[in-house]
C-alpha cells in the first residue's frame, strides 16, 4: 500500500527563530497586529510504500531522526493520512 505521511520539522521552543522574528517584524510593519509570535519551519511530504499504516509511520520516523530534523535545534511530528 501507499501511504502520504507529513513530517513537520520545527525549532524547539526555547531556542531563538531569527526567521520567525523578521517574518513578525514584517507583519507589523505592514500594520497587521494581534500576531503576538511566528515560528517557522518544514513540512516534508514523503510517499511510502508499506505494509500498514504502522510501517509507514516508522518508515517517516526513521527518516526524520536520521535526516530530516537536527534533533539539537528541531522536534518532529509525524501524520499519516489515511
């Protein structure tokens, strides 16, 4: 089977994001409030083929903790469609 898993890598949430800051900073200056924080990260689309849905699902995590997420600066998340 085919499966569509999401891998949303993120900056942990103590530590800085000098990008998350200039997109803020932008916002206000075009005079768009109530946004009080902005994080960025990366959504990576991945298609696996495996047995079930479980497989799949380890499949994207094997792929985010070996690659797709610098585990000292970034969490992951993992979502399979089904």
């Amino acid at each position: 089977m085919n499966f569509t898993v999401h891998v949303h890598v993120m900056p942990l949430k103590d530590l800085l994001d000098p990008q998350g800051k200039a997109v803020l900073g932008g916002l206000s200056s075009l005079g768009i409030t109530g946004v009080k924080d902005v994080r960025i990260g990366k959504k990576i689309t991945l298609n696996v083929e495996a047995a079930n849905i479980d497989q799949a699902r380890a499949v994207a995590d094997s792929c985010a903790k070996q690659l797709l997420c610098n585990a000292v600066m970034e969490y992951y998340e993992v979502h399979v469609d089904s």
